[in-house]
C-alpha cells in the first residue's frame, strides 16, 4: 500500500501589527516612581528613576500657598500641558533660576483633577514627548500640604 505525501503546511500569514492607541490613557507610563519628601515651609513630590535626576516635581511653597510644577524637559517659556481623564489644562511657563516652571494657586482645581484622574495623568512640554504618571497618594499629599 502506498502512502501518501503530506500536503506541505501553508505558509505563515503575516498578521499586521496592531496600530497604537490614539487614546492617551491606553499608552505606556512613564519609566520611575513618586518620591516625597516633607517638612518645614516646603513639600515636594518627585517622579523620577532612582539614581537620576527627577522628570517632574511639584513642590509645595507653604507661605505662598503655591505649587511650583517642575519638568525636567522645559528648556524655555511655553506651556505645559497637563491632561487628566477630566480634560486638559495648559499652564504658562516662567522662568525659576536656571529652570522653567508652572506656578499654580494651591487651589487650582486642576490639581484636584491630577489627584483624582483614574490612575495616571499627563505631562507635555512644548516641543516634547509627553510623560504619561501615575496618580499616586505623594503628589496628592503635596497638594494637600499646601492647602492646610
């Protein structure tokens, strides 16, 4: 009795990648952690990989009743956009020293909105890749910090 061949397999088809979500709250977070550190007439919430320098700070200045929104990506005046599952804000950016900041009024109701966006929030500067960070409790108390 004869046997016979195998049929050959069909050759693979290639499935096309999956397109990137246009949706903001679908891409990857940003590489780092939330750091705090509080006491005296300052509070400060930083995000960053140990070991470098911080991508964003907010700093709490208590006598002012301000928060001071640091990214480590402004390199001139502009806005800094700062998007939430609420929606977006842009703040301007001033020059601080030798950096560019965003001064909010403690009671900017989008700082509301960053401690209460569903787990993450997200920072652009001008001209930047955006930085999507999550919504942990450090930048919350920061907040907070300013407000008592």
């Amino acid at each position: 009795m004869v046997v016979p061949a195998p049929k050959p397999a069909p050759a693979p088809v290639a499935m096309p990648a999956p397109t990137p979500s246009q949706d903001w709250r679908d891409w990857p977070m940003t590489e780092g952690a939330w750091r705090y550190q509080g006491g005296g007439q300052t509070s400060v919430a930083t995000f960053g990989v140990a070991g470098a320098p911080p991508l964003v700070t907010f700093r709490c200045e208590v006598t002012a009743r301000r928060i001071v929104v640091q990214a480590a990506t402004a390199r001139a005046a502009g806005q800094m956009s700062v998007r939430t599952t609420f929606g977006a804000t842009q703040w301007p950016l001033q020059a601080d020293g030798t950096s560019f900041v965003a001064i909010r009024p403690a009671n900017d109701p989008t700082l509301d909105q960053i401690a209460f966006s569903r787990g993450r929030f997200m920072i652009t500067v001008s001209g930047t890749a955006p930085m999507i960070l999550p919504t942990w409790a450090e930048v919350t108390r920061v907040i907070e910090d300013c407000r008592g």
